[in-house]
C-alpha cells in the first residue's frame, strides 16, 4: 500500500530550477567551451531531433556537419574517430551544453559546443 503522505512530503520540498540554472550549476566541476566559428578540420554534430534538422537543415561552408539526434548521440560518439574535434549544436545550446559535459565527464576531451553567432 503506497503511502500519500510520504508523496505529499516530498512534493512539499521540491524545488523547481529552471534549466539554464542546471546547466550553471553543471559547469561547475566540468568546463564546457563554447565556440562561435567552426574551424577546418572539426565536426559539426548537428543533435537536434530528425524533424528538426530536416526543417531547418544546418549548413556550415567548408565544414562537415553530421546529424546524430541527441538521443542517440552518447551511445553513438564512441564510434567516432577520437582524433578529431566535435562541435555540439542544437538551437539553443541547452542540449548542447548538457550532452558536452556528460561527454566531458565521461573522458571525451575533444567536444566543444558550436553557437554561431
């Protein structure tokens, strides 16, 4: 039998936080770098969701841009060529910044977050 009065506590306590206060709060213990231009030789992950990126397709001259939805991009960045630098981007740099430092965290040195200017 589940107990209201333990959800009623809890629900007492709770604290919202808006998400850009997360991500400062993240940041904390792991830096994550912004860049707003994309330099030869680096890679654009575009994470936006599918629908998204095909709507508003990301076009960067001269550099390589791939799509790889942010639900799927930390089971995916393993398999990328560790040698090279990625450029997180989505539209707001909330989920960019979120997945950069959990990829930070994880030992992923070579990942930034892209916000053109």
């Amino acid at each position: 039998q589940f107990d209201m009065a333990i959800l009623d506590r809890a629900l007492e306590r709770a604290t919202q936080l808006p998400i850009d206060r997360v991500i400062d709060e993240l940041g904390k213990d792991v830096q994550v770098e912004e860049v707003g231009e994309a330099l030869a030789g680096q890679i654009v992950i575009d994470i936006r969701h599918p629908d998204a990126a095909e709507d508003e397709p990301l076009d960067v001259p001269g550099i390589e841009v791939q799509a790889l939805p942010f639900y799927a991009l930390n089971n995916k960045f393993k398999e990328l060529d560790e040698n090279r630098q990625y450029l997180l981007y989505c539209d707001k740099g909330v989920m960019s910044r979120l997945h950069a430092h959990h990829l930070l965290s994880e030992g992923h040195a070579n990942v930034r977050v892209y916000r053109p200017a």
